[in-house]
C-alpha cells in the first residue's frame, strides 16, 4: 500500500512538474506576443510617419511651383525622399507583415500550450480519481478481512470452549 502510494506521489509530481513546465512555456509565450505586439505597434507608428512624411514632401513639392529654381533642387530632393520613403514604406510593411506571422505563430504556439495543459490537467485529475478509488477499495478490502479475522476468532474461540465441555465430559 505505501509502494503504491509513493508510486502516485512520484506519478502526481511528475505530472505536477509537467503542469508547472507548461504553465512558464505558457506565460513565456504570453510574454512574447506581448513583445511582439509592442513592436508590431512601433513599426506601424513609423510607416504611418513615413507615410505622414511622403505626403508633406509631396506637397511641398506641389506648393513650389512660382519658385523654379529652387523647385528644380526641390524636386530631386523630394524625389529621393519619396524613393527613401517608398523603400522605408516597404521595408516597414514587410517588417509588420513579418510581425503579423510572428504573431500568428505565437498565438498558435500559445493555444497548443493551452491544450497540452489541459491534457495534462484531466491526466492528473484522473491519476488522483484512480488513487482515490483504489484507496477506497482497498479500505473496504482491509475492513472486509478485519470482519473475517474477527469472525475467524470467534469460531476459534467457540471451538476450543466445545473442547473444553468436551474435555469435562470426558473426564467425567
């Protein structure tokens, strides 16, 4: 009985110890997509000023139009923005798309940790409702035997008080 019982506690830390694994597995992913959603907000911050910028260069560039010199010198200028800022736009759009499939797998990653905890779960609640009722049985089994050894003792008493009336018999 103390076998067993050291076997569903070494069998209950196992499973406790999977449970805690997967509880840190959980809150890291937790963390991470936390992470990862702060970043994906900061890309986005910087492509909409990007964007902000690409529209004011090509306003200004458009708001130039009586001053030709230096709207020629402008111009360039704002077309090496506008090209700086398309790149920087697509740099940052694949930034946040990458994000996004970073994300996804996080979460994807996070419902797995979730299902495999609760696996783990329902496996330890059905190892401590199988300890239970194998302890219950066994009660019942050790009560049964101690009823039997009580019965088996009251025969044997009876018996031998029959040899005793029967040894007076005799010697009578």
């Amino acid at each position: 009985s103390s076998g067993i019982n050291a076997e569903y506690g070494l069998e209950l830390a196992d499973y406790q110890r999977s449970t805690d694994a997967l509880q840190a597995k959980l809150n890291s992913s937790k963390t991470e997509l936390e992470q990862a959603r702060t970043s994906l907000d900061k890309k986005e911050g910087q492509l909409s000023k990007v964007a902000g910028e690409l529209r004011e260069s090509e306003k200004l560039r458009l708001t130039q139009d009586d001053m030709i010199t230096k709207l020629k010198l402008l111009v360039k200028k704002s077309k090496k923005e506008a090209a700086d800022g398309k790149i920087a736009e697509e740099e940052a759009r694949k930034d946040v798309e990458d994000m996004k499939s970073e994300l996804e797998k996080s979460a994807q990653m996070l419902e797995e940790c979730k299902l495999e905890l609760a696996t783990t779960q329902g496996l330890l609640e059905n190892t401590i409702e199988t300890h239970r009722a194998t302890t219950a049985e066994k009660g019942a089994v050790v009560k049964n035997l101690e009823n039997k050894v009580q019965e088996l003792k009251g025969d044997a008493e009876y018996g031998e008080r029959e040899r005793e009336r029967e040894r007076e018999r005799e010697r009578e």
